[in-house]
C-alpha cells in the first residue's frame, strides 16, 4: 500500500492529461503550479490537439509517452475519463488523480460513470484519487509537487492534511499561508471512489515528513477501519478534524453534496472521542490547535497560569479559560515570594498575575522565570497589550528566554498588536504561538488538554462475563418463529436475567384474588400493569397503577382496570401482571440503537425528563471498555445525582458499570437486536436494588 | 450635562498638563498626538522644566497659559494631580482628563488621593474623566481631537466606543483600524471617579455623529440608571457590549483590577437582556457584530437563505446558523422554478442553495436576485469560495449589484480568499461585510437577530393587584420585633395569602389522635412534618413523611416522629405540622436575591436538581412585566414540562405567570426581604391545585 502511495505522492515522471494552454483552464494552472513548484521529476502534458505548452512538447495520448510515467493527472471531460484512463492502464501509470467533476456526486448517471472507472483502474492494479478532487502536494524538497489548480503552493512544514472538499481544501491552504502555516503533504480526495482518507491515514502514519494530521471530512466512508487506524495514529501523531454536518440540517446538506449517507452526529462525536482524534466546530479553531501542535508540547494536564501587564485582557482571559473548563490554581507561596522582590506591590499577586502597567520586558522575564518553576501549572500563557512607552520585541525577545527550556505549553496574546507586528513576528518565528485575542487560546489549550487526557488515561479493558446465552437464543428463535418485531415484557426480562441483569420480575393474575394471592407474596407496595399488547403507552392510559400498598388496594384495582378495558376491548380475556415497586434508587435508561455508519452505539442517561427534553445522556459506541462505561456514567451532567445528592447514599456505581458492560455483551452475542430500550433501570445504593423493571429488544426484520 | 462633554469632546483649546519632550513619554505622546491628527483649535504644553516642547511655547503652570482653558489633560505624577487640579480650576478650565494612575485602583491610600482630586473637581464645577484612563479620541473633522498615548488615531466612523480599561482601548482601536472600522468618539474612563460609562451613553444619545455604541464594561456603577438611560438609548442605537468577569474566577480578578464589586453575572446577562443591549463573549464578535450593524438593516427576523458555490462551506455554513438558533427554510416553488431556468440540474435547489463548482458572477447575480425576491428569508448569506477559474472581482461586483437595494440582511463569505483580497476589498467598500468563514456570520446573525427580537417584542406592563399589604405589614412587624433572622412555616404561607398566592396551609397537632382529626378533616393523603425550628433540613433528617393515607398511618407516624424527636431534643415540647398533600402537579421554585449591583431579581425554574444541578433557572430584575414573567417561563430548558410532556395536560400557565407578578408586587411594597424561597410551589393544569407548599423569607438585618 505504502509503494502504491508513494507512486502517487512521490512520483518520479508525471503527465497532465488535458493540459491545455488556455489562461485560466485547469489544466493549465495545474501545469503551471507543477513548474512553478520546480518539481523535481519530469512532467510531460497530454493533450490531442496541441504540439507545446507553456513551452513543453505535448503529446496526443499518454501513450506516447517516450518515458515511464508513474502518475497521471486527469482532467478531460467526464466523458472522456474512461478512455484516458485505460490508456494510462495500458501504459503502465502506476497512480492517477482525477480531477475532472460530474460522477457519483451528481446522481444516478454519475455514479454509473465512476463505477466503470473504477473497474478499468482495479482492472489495470492502479489507484486512484478522485474522481472530483482539487489535486494534490508534496512539499518534499526532494519531491516538491503541486498538482492541483489552486493559487497556492504552501509552505513546507509537518502537518499532513486531508480534505473531502476541494473547495474547503483550497480556502484552507490560503489561510494557512496567511497565517504562516506549512503542510508536508495535501491530499483532496474527492469521492474517494479508490483511494480513502483511511488509506491516506496509513500513509501518513509511516510518513517521517508528517508529525500532525488535520481532516476536513463530510462523512466516513468506512468508520470501523477509521476507528483502528486513527485510535493507533493518534497515539503518536495529533489527529485533529473538522466533521460537517454536525446538525441535522446540516447532515442533509453534506450527504446531498456528497452523495453518501452521513451518520448522526452523535456516533461521529462518540467515534472521535473514542479514538483520540480532536474535534473542532470552525476552520480557524483548526488552525489554532494545528498551531499550537506544531509549536508547543502538549500540555500535560488543564492547569493554567496568566501572566499580564494589564488587567482588562487578563479577566477576558480568565473568564474564557474557566468556561472552557481549564482550571487556574492561585500562585505558591514561594512564587508570590519571588515576584515580590521585583514587582510592584501594586500588583494582584494572583492567577491572573497582572503586574500592572508599566510592566516592561524585564519584568515579563522574571515573573516567567518564577511562574515556570511553580509546578503546579501546566500551560503558562503570558498577555502584552503593548503600551507605546515600551518596546514590544523586547518583549517578545524576554519572553521567548524566559520560555525557550521549558516543557511547558506556552501560548502567548499580543493584543491589539498587529498580525504582522514586530513581537509577534519575533515569537512566530520561535515557535510560540500567538493570539490576538485571548478567547482564542482557551478554547485552542482547551482541545489538546482533551488531547492529553485521552493520551494518558488508561486504555480499559473488555470484560465477559459468564451468562446464559443459549437461553436468550431460545428466546429469540421463539420470537422470530411467531415474526415478532420486538420481545417485550417478561420475555425481555428474562433476556436480561440470562445476561447476569437483575430484574424486577413479572407475574400474572387473571382473577382479583389472584392478584393479592401474588401482591402478598411479592411483598406490598407493588405495581399492577394490564396485560394487553394492544395497550402500547400505558402510562397514558392509565393502565399502570403503582404503590398498592394493601390486598384490598390490589383488589379494587384489578376490578378497576377490568371495568376500564372492558369498556374499551369488550372480548379481550383479561389478565394484569404484577411486580415488586422499588421505592428507592434513581431512574436510568440504557439503550441500544444501530448507527448507519458506526453499527451500535451504547446510551445512558438518567429516566424521563433527562433523557427526553435535557438531553443529557451519553452514547458510546459498542464494544465498551470498563473504562468507557465509567465514563459514560461521569460524563453525565445530572451524575451528582448518582453520587450522592445532597447528601443521599450515592448509588452502587460498580454495579451500574457491570450492567452496561454486560448490555454491551449482549448486543456482541445477538446482532439480530436493532434496538434496546432498558427503561427504568433502577440504581439504588444496594446492589440487591440495582434492578430492571422493563424492556424492549427490537428485532431486524 | 450635554454642553460639559461637549467640553470635553469638543474643546477649542487643550492644555497638556505634564507633556514633556522625552521619547516614549505618555505626555509627549499624547501631544504629539494631538499634533498628528491636526485637532481643530489650540494645544498648550504645561511643564515647569521645558520652555518649548515639539516646537511649541510650554508654559510653566496652566495659570500661565495666556488664553482660556476648556479641556486640560493631566499626565503629571500622581502626587501632583491635586496641585494641578486645583490650578485648573482656578483657571477656569472646563474639563479634564486625568490619565495619570495609582488612585482607587492600588487601594486605601489611591482611593484617599482620587477622592481629594475628585473634591476638587466637585468645588470648582469641572467634570473629569479618569483617574487611571487612556484618554479620549472624537474624529469629528471639525474637532480631529486625539488625546490619547496610544499608537493609533481611529478611522472616522458612526461608531462611539467607551471602554473601562485603557488597554483594552488600545487592542481594540488597533484592531479596529486592520479591519477598516471607525469611530466617532471614544472615552476610556477608566476609575469613573466622576464622569461615568452612563454619562458618556447620554451624551451619545444625542450625538448626531454616533449610530452604534461599543462598550468594553468590567463592572457598573450605577446599573439603575444604567437600565433606564440603555433601555432608551437601545431601541434607536444598538448597543453592543463586552462585559467581562463572566465567572467568578473572571469576576474576582475584575473586582482587584479595579477595585470595585462585580455583580452576579445572572444578573448582569438580566439586564442586558432586559434593556436590549447585545453581550457578545469576545472581542472579535464585537467587531463582527459592530460592522455587519453600521453596515446592514437588523434583520426582520431569524430566516436564512445560504448561497454557495461550494458544497463544504455551504455545510458548515448550515451547521453554524442551526446552532445558534436560526432557520433555514427550504426554497419556495417559485424561487426553485426560476433558479431551474439557468442553473445546472446537477445543482440543489436546497437551503443552502449549491450552485455546484463552476457558478460563477452571473450564477451569483440571477441566483440572488430570484433568492431575494422569495419573502421567506430575511437574511441572505452569498459564500463564494474562488477557484482559480473564476474573477473573484467580478463575482464581488455581481453580488453587491444583486443585493444593493434589497432591505434583507446581507453578511458575505469569501471563504480563504485573503483578507485583502480584489474581491473583499470591493464588498468592504459597499458596505457588505465580509467574512472569510462562515461560522462567524452565523454567531453575528444571531446575536443581530436577537436584537430585533427585543425591538419588535411588545414592552410589556407592570400590574397591581388587589392584595392585603397590611396583613404582611404586621407579620413582617412581629417577627422584626422577635428578632428573627426568617419568616417561615405558617407565617410565610400567610404572606403569601394575603397576596393572593394560593399555599397548601399548615394545622399544628401535638398529639396523635388531634394529628389524626386534623388528616381526616383534611382529606388523605397528607403530610406530616415535625414543626421543631432546630430541625432545619427537615427533608434529611426525616422529619417530613408524605403520602399518609389513612388514620391509622397518621397515628402510627406521629409517634414514630415523637420518639426520634425525644432522642435527639428530649426537652422539647413535641408537636407536627399537616398539610394536604398535592399529588398531581409539577414542583417549580420561585425565588428572590439581591444582587449587589441590580437589586432584587427574580428567580423561576422547576424544583429541586434542574435548580440545583441542570441550573435551568431564569432570572430577571425585579420589577417585572406580563411579558417579562411569561419570557421567564417559556425560557427554561424544561419547559416542555410545563407545556404538556409526553401527552400530559398543560398546566395553568396563566396563573403561573400571575404569581411571579404577585412575588414582584411583594417584593416592590416590602425592601427588607433579602431572600424569598418559595419552594416548591407546585402547578397544575388546574387553577385550584396551583399552590405554594413552603415558603422562607429572609430579613435583613
């Protein structure tokens, strides 16, 4: 893969099929921007109707070709593509680019069209990037090749790149220029019909020149083979994406733009969170983690000290650093110490450290020096708002010797100084980034802290547990024998007992002195349900009553309800079933639902109102590592509630961990499940409480 | 008060008090200023040890300048700002502005100093800005006033700027100049010592040159009239604002930096809210907010139509503008029909509108114009991503022809095409803003959007009930005169009556069989609670029962409690409280604090965790209107509860509304309730089951 790959990205002789000498035409920039990037190999331009371009012999067909040619940009009419396309197959190319628009991303005729391409490039043992992509770069000195039509040749540097759009793929490498930002290679990958973001990924993870990744992707084409690669990569090389589509609306754009389902959007956050890869909402925040990654160490944990030679911009800092959930300890004592000797008494001695104005260099120098040694921070970030009385490269010269040994991550703000200012220069150019606001460098510390955390928190483990499955599988097969569409009631309960789940068990009564025969036995309060499938949404209903509390009480309801459902279903055979109530503990949902793309995702979250209108649930997707399902729980706004609220006994966590480990086997053993739905499961201090009350397994049809 | 500014920001003739000829000097800056941007009248230099400063005559004191005075500026050590103070005065100056710092923002000596000078000041009927500020600007071309120390003099514009921190004042004027914004007056005022942030609004309110005012706040001095002279001034200038101290780590930080108490942020985002006035988090949404404002109508309303070339952007366009809350609905059929007529088939015809690659200015134009004429949007978002094949300029001109009569919204996205780029360039010159990407137009829209929203939103009235004041007058009296820190238990629930806020009322028993005549004479099922004041948290220590159904259970309950009580207070007198016990209904909170700046505000969310841990509450300051208390209600997260979940009747909205009146009507007539907690106050869909079952009030001391 890594050969094939490299004859794409590090081709020895390149022909541009379509190349004409028109200004403006794509095949000509292309052309140009090859030569313009004095490529270190030789192009030959291809194209039937004319002898030279741009002062170069051309040729009618690559055929002609007098040399080997190991790459083809292709950029004929999309009629024409095939063809061309087999006669790079028959003389031998070894990767082609195809850059020509209007196949699978334009409907049905599209599609037809890039499947016949595809066929001819399998057919031959090339690979293809394309069709409908913007090109692609190697800055490489050794290799130094820009096929692509843009504007833009960036500058070398050690960040790979990935973009599905082209469009967004050139905006990108406009600004990265602006802002000073080098990539090692760009690869616009268009439909991806051959060649994926995966397979690029690969490529990457063995490229010396590539030491951070940047995505900008619409949909994945193959997320299992994602996941593997990018949870691997991103141990040793920073994955950091921007997804579209994040909204619903959104995703409906993207999947007509691309012509590919994308997935919701809460799998692609679980999958990124899962593997390590940094997402961000805007291309500038791209930037600004890209930026930082190239310059700094990752922090090493979300602890943060401001230095600041002015209080407005220090609070800004502040407000923007806590709300993005990075922490600010206040300075030791052995550091106010030091600062005392040589700065104002004036000054806050606190975190922010705003040493007021007329702080100049020196004093920048020395409150670094001190605030470096304390160890509590891991991130420092110094602030100059330049006053005209001082000299801001000095500033920046001070502060870069305050910070040059450090393993600290510095980000620094020159506010209002300018992009291009003298200081901000200075600093640029010794790899600290700078801001000029300070909100920015919150959110950007905020994201690779995550980054960190993920690197250092333990990988988990998968558990199994010792269950019953051979009844489940009967239950199962019974329920497909009578084509079911879901297995409900005490079937469902029975599924989750198999599994090591304890549940809140069923038992029917068809007579009311059946009813407080049972009642009695269960132990008072109970629940009465009616037993009658047509009867979906009980609570509705009214066809649940909780908390009977005397034999008398379960009488007078079951003769209730009879009254009621006979009224309603006149021939029905009536029965209720009856179940222990649990008065204490918490109502949670564990659920189960299969993403189109990522397969089952795993939900928890607390009962009722959470779930429904706050939204506060947590998804993950399946297979669940110990660590996941602890995560799962904690992440959860409403968890103070399982600790322990205002001073409750908090819930038997390990318990609640163990069942969603065990669901998760669950959904591992019986792929037939489209959807599970735990609801309630209570979680109670005591572990015999921990318990089940219903279920749904939904069935594919 | 109008003609002292004009003082102010519009002398004839400036003394600078201090100025000397030392580079890098603030007074030799601020004079050299002055100079620069060629002020309209005559510039005294003041300093006892230069005969000529910059080629000019200097004078050794103010009272040695041969002509009249109006505005002098003091730049002199702090110790001698009284001094020359006093000089000013006896000259008969107007005005000043003292830059000089080290007053009441370095503590108890600064603050004995400003309140010298301020006396000063005061005795000889000047007006003062600063202590501790950066200086003033007004970029009228018949006063070209710029006496500040900073490096830029600002770009004339309808904008007027007020900022507490000097060096904010500075990073913005800077910036403001790279991206092309002007201003017409800026005021750092920095301590306030006399003239005030709501000074300077009132004197923008007349300013013929002012259309839109900045703010950068840290803290209110006077948030009373703050509210009045905003709520006025808003409904005809927009006003934007950065108040920083967000959280309380920021708001600590604002309250050392500037030696004065920062209020709540709850209710500082109240009062914005209420008065119209737009908070943006950061100083880059200032900007963004500031130019599409002095640029383009506010939008009607919150209706979207995206415009693209290019599929990527378009996505992250729709994914922005969802996300901050605005629509974007679909193309109308007539809008589709036209577009079919000349763009490709290949293309959307959605919202966002992709006019596929290879659209280019006459694409722009007709696509425009057909999308400006559908009545479903009031904003309009063209995003143009230029490849190479296309003449950005053109595309630029095609836009601005399309859109330059139409009275809808228009916010550009030239996404990487360089902020200096031919086709920005054209754009920013026709007054259409232009963003190179798309997720900020989404957060301007909205927070532009919101404005309108507060502007066409009816104001609301203030209501009075009848209510029996005297009944609370002597309650109030009684425990003032028992010296309680609280009205609680019966007492409260009385307050609440005699406002005509139905409470589930309290009989006291102290002994079981009079505890079971009172449950009976109540109606099962009831609630006991031990009425011993020690017992604070009742709910804890499980002194409160609920649900008793029967006498039996009353019976058995009430001698239960005793026999705890007797253990832990075995020489109290024993004796429990009933209460009916409401079992339909939701639990709300409604509440009252003071916060230190804005007074009394009101609180409103459900009970217990979507207070305490979801924080869905709403606050708003006291008095409210109709409109006011329904916004509160319909704002919560949780709504949706009180609206009908899942098929559940709503509940009486209207009496809900009344209540919170009533709170507020309680709160007007009686200043010495600190807090109120009435909590839970449960609502139904029934009027009568609407009631208050606890209540607090907390007295001041």
């Amino acid at each position: 893969m890594k050969k094939e790959l490299d004859a794409i990205f590090k081709p020895k002789s390149v022909a541009i099929i379509g190349a004409t000498g028109r200004k403006g035409s794509i095949g000509r920039e292309t052309l140009h921007n090859i030569l313009l990037a004095e490529f270190n190999g030789k192009v030959f331009p291809v194209n039937p109707n004319a002898q030279v371009i741009h002062s170069i012999k051309a040729y009618s067909t690559v055929l002609d070709v007098p040399d080997a040619v190991d790459l083809a940009i292709i950029i004929v009419p999309k009629e024409k593509v095939a063809e061309v396309v087999t006669q790079c197959g028959e003389k031998g190319v070894k990767g082609i680019v195809v850059i020509t628009a209007g196949f699978s991303e334009t409907g049905k005729e599209g599609e037809k069209r890039e499947k016949e391409v595809l066929n001819i490039v399998r057919e031959y043992g090339m690979r293809m990037i394309g069709p409908n992509c913007f090109g692609i770069v190697n800055t490489d000195p050794k290799v130094n090749l820009n096929a692509t039509f843009g504007k833009t040749y960036p500058k070398q540097g050690r960040i790979g790149f990935i973009t599905q759009s082209g469009a967004m793929g050139e905006a990108i490498m406009n600004t990265a220029k602006e802002l000073g930002i080098g990539f090692s290679v760009v690869a616009s990958i268009g439909n991806k019909a051959d060649i994926s973001s995966n397979d690029i990924l690969e490529y990457f993870k063995n490229d010396p020149n590539t030491d951070i990744i940047l995505l900008y992707l619409e949909n994945f084409g193959n997320p299992k083979r994602f996941t593997q690669i990018a949870r691997e990569i991103s141990r040793k090389k920073p994955m950091v994406v921007v997804k579209s589509g994040r909204t619903s609306l959104g995703a409906k754009a993207a999947s007509s733009h691309t012509g590919a389902l994308a997935g919701l959007d809460v799998g692609v956050d679980a999958l990124f969170e899962q593997t390590g890869v940094m997402r961000v909402d805007t291309v500038e925040e791209l930037f600004n983690v890209a930026s930082a990654l190239a310059n700094q160490p990752v922090p090493k944990g979300n602890k943060v000290c401001v230095v600041t030679n002015a209080g407005g911009p220090g609070i800004l800092a502040t407000d923007a650093l806590i709300n993005n959930g990075l922490e600010m300890p206040t300075l030791s004592p052995a550091t106010i110490k030091t600062l005392k000797k040589f700065i104002s008494s004036e000054a806050s001695f606190s975190n922010p450290m705003d040493m007021v104005a007329g702080a100049g260099a020196k004093e920048f120098k020395l409150t670094l020096d001190a605030v470096l040694k304390d160890k509590r921070y891991d991130a420092i970030i110094p602030i100059f708002v330049p006053p005209v009385t001082i000299d801001q490269l000095e500033v920046a010269k001070n502060i870069y010797e305050a910070v040059k040994k450090s393993n600290k991550t510095i980000l620094a703000c020159f506010m209002g100084a300018g992009y291009g200012s003298e200081g901000v220069s200075f600093l640029k150019e010794h790899n600290i980034p700078v801001f000029i606001f300070p909100e920015a460098i919150a959110k950007t510390l905020a994201t690779i802290s995550s980054y960190n955390k993920w690197l250092t928190s333990p990988k988990g483990k998968y558990r199994t547990f010792k269950v019953d499955r051979d009844k489940v599988k009967s239950i199962f097969n019974k329920a497909k024998s009578e084509k079911l569409d879901a297995i409900v009631g005490e079937d469902a309960i029975e599924i989750l007992q198999a599994y090591g789940i304890r549940s809140a068990g069923y038992q029917y009564a068809s007579t009311a002195n059946e009813a407080a025969a049972i009642a009695t036995k269960l132990g008072y309060p109970v629940v009465m349900k009616i037993n009658t499938p047509q009867i979906l949404h009980k609570t509705e209903f009214g066809a649940v009553v909780v908390d009977l509390r005397t034999e008398k009480e379960v009488k007078t309801t079951f003769n209730d309800l009879k009254k009621k459902i006979v009224k309603f279903k006149p021939n029905e055979k009536f029965s209720v079933s009856l179940q222990e109530m649990i008065t204490e503990g918490v109502e949670t949902v564990i659920g189960m639902s299969i993403d189109p793309s990522f397969g089952p995702l795993v939900m928890f979250g607390l009962g009722g109102i959470y779930v429904e209108i706050m939204k506060d649930v947590s998804f993950k997707i399946h297979p669940l590592t110990d660590v996941q399902a602890r995560d799962m729980i904690r992440s959860l706004k409403s968890y103070p509630l399982l600790s322990g609220f205002r001073g409750a006994k908090p819930v038997d966590l390990k318990t609640l961990e163990e069942t969603l480990l065990r669901v998760s086997q669950l959904i591992h053993d019986f792929e037939d499940f489209i959807e599970i739905d735990i609801n309630p499961f209570i979680v109670s201090p005591n572990k015999e409480n921990c318990k089940a009350v219903d279920a749904r397994f939904i069935l594919k049809k």
